[in-house]
C-alpha cells in the first residue's frame, strides 16, 4: 500500500483538531452509523475543556488505495520539543492558519522547526466563512513569514486550501462562494504534493521512537518512523542507546494506527508510523536495528526544561480531608511514571518530602498538577522558577519571544510594565485596528505576568509567547507581587459578618461558610503589606435591639481562584495548596507569630 505521512501544524486555536475530524470523516474511515465524538483526537478530559492539544496524536486514514498517517501536533510553546521531533517521522505538513487572525508566534514557530526538517508545505487557510475572514492579507502574511524564515525556492512554491473545518467545507479557491462539502481537493492535494516516504524497503532495519506513551501492561512504548528494512512481533532485535552502547531485546507488541483506535499488527515496513513494546526504558532518539547490523540514525534533540517547581506533601491542618492520596511515596511514584511518558519533564528528590519537578513552562506544569488533582492527590506547589544555566562559564536563564495584542487605549500601560519585567522592544505594528507589540523578555520577567496584563487590558489584550534561546542574565525587577494579601488567624468558618467588616481592605478570595485554617490566604490586601484578619468572628448578640441592626449584609462575589492564576499569584513566602475539590492559597509558614518574627528577620 502506498503511504503517505503528513502533519498538521498550527497556533494555538487555528483548528488544527477540527480538521482532522473533517479529515476523518470524509475520508470514509468511520462507519455511517458510528458515533464520533468532535475533536475525537482530543482524547483526554483536560484536553476537551481547554480546547488544546497537549499530546501529539497519531491517526491514519485510507484513500483511493492509499493510507495517509496523520499526526496532530500540539500549537502550545509549552510542547514545542514534540513538533521538532514530528517532523523527523514525516514528510511533509498541513500548515493551518486562521482567515482572521493571520501568523502568529506559534505559526512562526512550528513552521520554523517544518523548514529546518525540510519537509513539504501546504498551507491550508481555515475559517474562511468568519465575516472577519481577511484571506488575501493572511496569504500575503503567510509569505512574508517563509521568506523571513529562510525558505528555498522550492518550499515557497507551496500549494494553498481553504477551509471551513467547522463547517466542514473545502475548496482551492479563495472565493467563498466555491466551498463544498467535499475534501477530495484536499486528499488529492496531500498525495500530489507530498512525496513519499523518504525510507528503504530493502536496507536493515532502523526504526526511531520520537514520542512516548505509557501502557500498565507492556511498560513504555516507543512511536515513530520505520527508516529502514522490516520489524516483526517477537524478533529479537538490539537498540542503540543514547550514550552509544547496544541493548537487545525482544518486540512483544508492535501496534498501527487504523482511524483513531491503535491496533495489533504483525510487522511493518519501511515508511509505517508504528508504535513498538519490549523495551521498558526505551527513550527518544534511540535507533532499532537488526542483531549484528547496527547503525545509529541522528540522535533527535529534546528540549531542556526551563521552568521549575516544588512539589510538596500537603502539611496543612485540612491534609486528607478531600484526597485519597496524600503520602509521599504516592506521589514520588506518580511523578516518575509521568517522566515515563514525557521526555520533557525532569523529577528529582529534594528531601524533606519534597520533589523539583522541571518542565517547558507553567502550563506545562499546570497540566501536570490538574492531572494529579483529578486522579485524587493532595499536594502543595511553590512558585515557578526559572532553571539559569551556566553558558561558556556565564550564568545565562531563558529568553521568550512574546507577541501582544492590545486596543491603543492600554499600550502605554502594557509598554510600561513589560519594561519593568525587562523587555526590549523589536516591533510595534497596527492590525486589524489593533496595536501588535514584539518583545524580547526573560521567561522570568513573564512569571506572574498574565495577571496582571488582564488587568492592564481589562481581559480583552491577547498574549503569546515561545521560547526563544538562554542568554545571559540582566537585572529585572523584583517579579514578585506589589500587593500584599489578607491572611486568617483563626480556624473555622467565615461568617459573613466578619468579611462584611472587611470588604474596605481589600478584595476576598472566599465567601461566607468557607472552612478557614490560620495562614492561609483569605484575600488581596489594598495596600503593600500582609494584614492578619480574623474572618470566622461572629456579631456580638445582645437583648436589646436597634433600628437599622437586622439588614442583611450584602457583600461583594469573592474573586475566584484557578490554578493558572495562583500559580502565578503567589509570592515566594507562599503555597497553593491543591486538593480534588479546592485550590487553596497559604502562606509558608502559617503561625501568625512564627511568620511576624520570620518577616522582621528579612
């Protein structure tokens, strides 16, 4: 059978998901009775609520006799490491991008890694129908952004669709009016355009894992591209480790791809994308030959963490109250099967109860600590940091692209507090009767940031960023929060009373009823400093009563706390505490008088 093997690349939110479902379901590959779920490649919950792509899926369709292997990449700078080795496994890519919103960082990014691979282009302009849809302008952006990335003569001369995914309409035409139902364009495009896979039928077998998955029964499993020869089920085999030594083992699954279900098959050639089981550590970049023939293919690069984070035992008074999993080992355990899965996750042990988890950046982390949550953990993390390496003997820490969009009437502010975070600005541009603003900014100065620039755009600015390289370290800023916050100083529940007295100090994270513990954060202070508040007092009843006494209190809706923003929130003297059913925040150390004679120590 004939293969093709393409990806699908994008920004964030350009409907790199949608489109393979399009791709899916015109193609035939599902039953005309069979349910299918929209986004079906978004498999896991988190992916579903969020709208993104965490992991990078594999799915393959047959067409007109030939089968084309699909790989639906994450848009997230956060999973950028598994763009880059993606397209080690094919030959050519869908670049996505929306009829409104143009490039963007991510485009930028993702087709950057594409050009370097040199695989083939097809640009693909989605969402057309939108009444905002500039598709001439987007085109002439698209082209711009190949030759600004160096593109040859050969991948500038890229073939263009346009698509409604949603809508589920295609057509090579720009003009609206031509869209159809039919995505035989499209599937005729792929094979035209992209060349068969660049492998050898005929050599000995080299087979290269470039992702990971995590099975309970056959341990790791390697998915990637066969480069070379044939692999069978229960051949032994040896592989090539990273550090140049040879492990044989034995395949006990090898698995393709069939629509969206992974299914046994008995051997695979030359040009399959196949996912292989038998070698418990096998890692990314290492190569699968023939006993005797070994020959190693180019190591893949995977991408170093450049953000940090403690995770702890939760120690505070309401520990395993909501969780079912509290202990240490637990969470030793659960933390290094994650690093099973994800090559870009670091986990060591720090003492005290306490694991450094490094991973690309705070949602990276987060997804992390969501997934613990979900599965019945109760942890407490710290404040992200950034990882600062040591560069030719200089102390260097992570840099990030980062693109803004603002209406005019907030630039000045954004402008002036990305200069305190140490940003250098390289271009400041109008589209679509909004400001686009190019910085350059340490990942450090971007902690805590989103907050903020929330605020500074009352919730409309749009903010993007990738990582850009290390260099070496500048002063900034403190990143640390200006204000300070309300903390309790007695166990109990809030009483409305009580918080009604103090909606003048600043503004609350909880209501009336909420269970409370001393040290742990009941609101945001108006001024700088910390102010220890008692929430759970009562009114003092009396027998006499005055006019005016029985009001109801009316207080203002408490801010509420998702885990994105208490990452960013806190300070480096606090914790978020996370439990199946809350998100907490608490100040390190929670005695009202330990934490006054520790602060008049600093």
């Amino acid at each position: 059978m004939k293969i093709r093997n393409i990806a699908i690349i994008a920004h964030v939110d350009h409907g790199k998901t949608t489109l393979v479902d399009q791709l899916l379901k015109k193609s035939g590959t599902f039953r005309a009775n069979e349910e299918v779920a929209t986004r079906a490649m978004d498999s896991n919950d988190i992916e579903r609520e969020r709208g993104i792509t965490i992991l990078a899926k594999t799915t393959s369709i047959h067409y007109d006799g030939y089968k084309i292997n699909i790989l639906d990449t994450p848009g997230h700078a956060d999973f950028g490491g598994e763009v880059e080795r993606i397209m080690n496994m094919v030959d050519g890519v869908l670049l996505l991008v929306d009829a409104y919103e143009g490039t963007m960082p991510q485009t930028r990014f993702v087709l950057k890694k594409a050009l370097e691979a040199g695989v083939k282009p097809i640009v693909v302009i989605n969402k057309v129908d939108k009444p905002t849809a500039r598709v001439d302008k987007v085109l002439d952006e698209v082209i711009d952004l190949f030759i600004e990335l160096g593109a040859t003569e050969e991948q500038l001369d890229f073939k263009v669709a346009y698509v409604s995914a949603l809508n589920g309409t295609a057509s090579l035409d720009p003009d609206i009016n031509t869209q159809t139902e039919s995505y035989d364009d499209i599937f005729k495009l792929i094979i035209d355009e992209i060349p068969e896979p660049n492998a050898n039928p005929d050599g000995n077998l080299q087979f290269q894992p470039a992702l990971l998955d995590y099975n309970e029964y056959v341990g790791r499993i390697g998915i990637g591209k066969v480069h070379s020869g044939t692999i069978k089920v229960n051949e032994m085999v040896s592989c090539v480790r990273l550090d140049g030594s040879i492990k044989q083992f034995r395949i006990q699954k090898l698995f393709g791809f069939d629509g969206l279900k992974r299914i046994e098959i008995n051997e695979a050639k030359a040009g399959d994308i196949v996912a292989v089981a038998g070698l418990m550590d096998i890692s990314v970049g290492e190569t699968v030959c023939n006993i005797g023939k070994e020959e190693s293919l180019p190591v893949l690069r995977i991408d170093e963490p450049t953000l940090k984070m403690t995770f702890m035992v939760n120690n505070s008074p309401f520990v395993g109250r909501e969780g079912k999993i509290v202990t240490a080992r637990k969470i030793s355990e659960r933390l290094f099967k994650e690093t099973q899965r994800d090559v870009s996750l670091r986990v060591e042990e720090s003492g005290n109860e306490s694991f450094i988890v490094s991973g690309r950046g705070e949602l990276h982390l987060s997804i992390l600590i969501e997934n613990l949550r979900r599965e019945g953990f109760e942890l407490q993390v710290s404040k992200p940091e950034v990882i600062i390496k040591e560069i030719d003997g200089i102390k260097c820490e992570p840099y990030e692209d980062v693109q803004i969009e603002v209406s005019d009437d907030c630039v000045g502010n954004v402008i002036e507090a990305l200069g305190l975070r140490g940003g250098k600005m390289e271009n400041m541009s109008n589209v679509n009767n909004l400001i686009r603003l190019n910085y350059i900014i340490p990942s450090r100065g971007l902690i805590g940031f989103n907050t903020n620039f929330m605020t500074l755009t009352k919730g409309y600015g749009i903010l993007n960023h990738s990582f850009k390289e290390y260099l070496p370290i500048e002063d900034i800023n403190s990143t640390e929060r200006k204000v300070g916050v309300l903390v309790a100083t007695e166990a109990g529940k809030a009483t409305a009373y009580a918080l009604g007295q103090l909606e003048d100090r600043g503004v609350m994270f909880i209501e009336p009823g909420t269970e409370v513990y001393e040290g742990m954060i009941v609101g945001e202070c108006n001024r700088e400093n910390d102010l220890a508040v008692n929430v759970v007092k009562g009114k003092q009843l009396t027998n006499t009563r005055a006019a005016g006494s029985d009001h109801t209190v009316v207080l203002k809706r408490p801010r509420p706390l998702t885990l994105e923003y208490c990452l960013d929130y806190i300070n480096s003297d606090e914790l978020v505490e996370i439990t199946p059913e809350n998100i907490r925040l608490r100040k390190f150390i929670l005695n009202t008088e330990a934490r006054k004679k520790f602060d008049a120590k600093k």
